[in-house]
C-alpha cells in the first residue's frame, strides 16, 4: 500500500499471473469520498505516465505494458469516508524467471 495520511487516500497494489505470461496490474485507488471521481482519475492519469505503453527491462527480462482501464466503484464497503476506484494495465512478460 501507498498512502498519503494528510489527504486520506491510498492504493492497493495487486499482480494477477497467467499460465501464458500474460497478466494484469491491479491498482485499486481509495480517495475521500467527498473528491468523488476527479481525484481518483487524477491518480490514475500519473499511473499512465509510467504504465501504458512502457517496455520496462531489467537483464534478460522485462514487462511490456498495455492500455490502462479504470472502473469507479463508489463508496468503499467497509469505509464510506473513502471512495473506491479500480486501475488496470494488462502486461506481457518476457524473458527469465
């Protein structure tokens, strides 16, 4: 988790692997709910900036990034002071593990 605690939001990282080396970078993006959309897209316009499009190489292997979605899910189930919204980039893998 990243957070910034002055502004009450966070995310919440996950990787989803395929058998094919094909995946999924999962962000899930918490924000005050009184920001609504705005700050959530904010968010995610500077995860583009480092995501979507991007061959990121380190030795042998790298990951290649695609375009990114996000699904604005409302109010966090467990926390209605926090506003839910979902990032996603599929990835391709390549090289060694």
């Amino acid at each position: 988790n990243v957070s910034n605690t002055t502004l009450g939001e966070f995310v919440r990282a996950s990787i989803i692997l395929s058998a094919d080396n094909n995946g999924i970078l999962s962000i899930e993006i918490y924000t005050a709910s009184g920001e609504g959309t705005r700050r959530a897209s904010e968010i995610a316009d500077k995860l583009d900036l480092n995501f979507v499009r991007k061959y990121h190489q380190q030795g042998r292997t790298g990951l290649q990034f695609f375009e990114s979605a996000m699904v604005h899910r409302g109010l966090d189930a467990v926390n209605k002071s926090l506003y839910k919204s979902v990032y996603e980039v599929p990835f391709q893998f390549y090289g060694e593990i």
